[in-house]
C-alpha cells in the first residue's frame, strides 16, 4: 500500500469513528419554543408542576415538570405526578419516544393523549424537558389501594 494510501485509510478511519461518537445536534430555538408550547396547552403542568393549576400557571419556569406532591387517590391506590425532569434525563430520546408510545400508567394520567402525539411533539417535548436540566425531586411513591396516603389527595370515588 502506497504512503497515500495508508494516509487516507487512516484519516477515514478517524472520520468515521468521530462521527459515531458525535453527540446529537443542540435542539434549535423553534423546537425548544414548540415544546414549551406543547407542555402548556396539553396540560402537563397541570399535574407535573407543583401548584401550576391553583396558581393559574403563574409559576416559575425553573419549577415546571418537576413533580408534585399532591396525591391523585381512587380504586387504584394513589399515584403522583412523576418528575419528569428527572424521568428524561436519564433517558435518551429514542427511549423517551418508545416510553410514550408504550407507557399505560394508573390514573389519572392520560397516557392516550401522549401516545396520540406525532412524533415531532414527542421530541420537542424531550428537548424542551431536558433544556430546563434535572431539577426537583422524586415524585412520592405510589400507595396501592387500601393504605393511607401521607399528605394532600384529590379523592376519586
């Protein structure tokens, strides 16, 4: 093999193995814009953000989607709105696509309305969730049916 040869193999290999571990592209501004718009008019802060609905969505943005405490209690136990800020960050986004095409968690969470979103909204709703960074903490645990839930609930029948 000639020097040029070899200096080109070599060059090639390098490029190519770059380029696998390239990180993803930076989510541009409109998808980041797309996404808070989404997580506003389909209700995720309505559960996801502490007092977001009591305070008619007058909450700091550095609070969104970081959880609540607030119990949803019913015949299925009482659940909690998960931090999504946490759930995402350790997720990647293919992951964060099959999760929400996938997921059937108890109520009241209306997991139907995710899975009906084009996968365009899915992946601004990642980006724009992973751009606020992890923040807050663990939503609490789910309590099953039958135990007392520590805290405020919203009693269904």
């Amino acid at each position: 093999m000639t020097p040029y040869r070899i200096y080109l193999a070599a060059a090639m290999t390098a490029l190519a193995s770059t380029a696998a571990v390239a990180a993803p592209p930076e989510p541009g501004k409109n998808q980041l814009e797309r996404g808070r718009h989404l997580i506003r008019i389909a209700g995720c802060n309505d559960c996801h953000t502490p007092g977001y609905a009591q305070k008619n969505g007058q909450v700091d943005e550095k609070l969104w989607l970081t959880g609540d405490s607030l119990g949803w209690a019913g015949p299925w136990g009482t659940t909690y709105a998960t931090n999504l800020r946490l759930m995402m960050a350790s997720m990647t986004e293919r992951q964060w696509l099959h999760h929400a095409r996938h997921m059937e968690p108890r109520p009241p969470m209306p997991w139907f309305n995710v899975r009906a979103m084009s996968d365009a909204e899915l992946k601004a709703i990642y980006a724009y969730t992973r751009s606020l960074g992890p923040g807050g903490a663990p939503a609490p645990a789910y309590v099953p049916p039958g135990q007392k839930a520590q805290g405020p609930v919203v009693q269904f029948p």
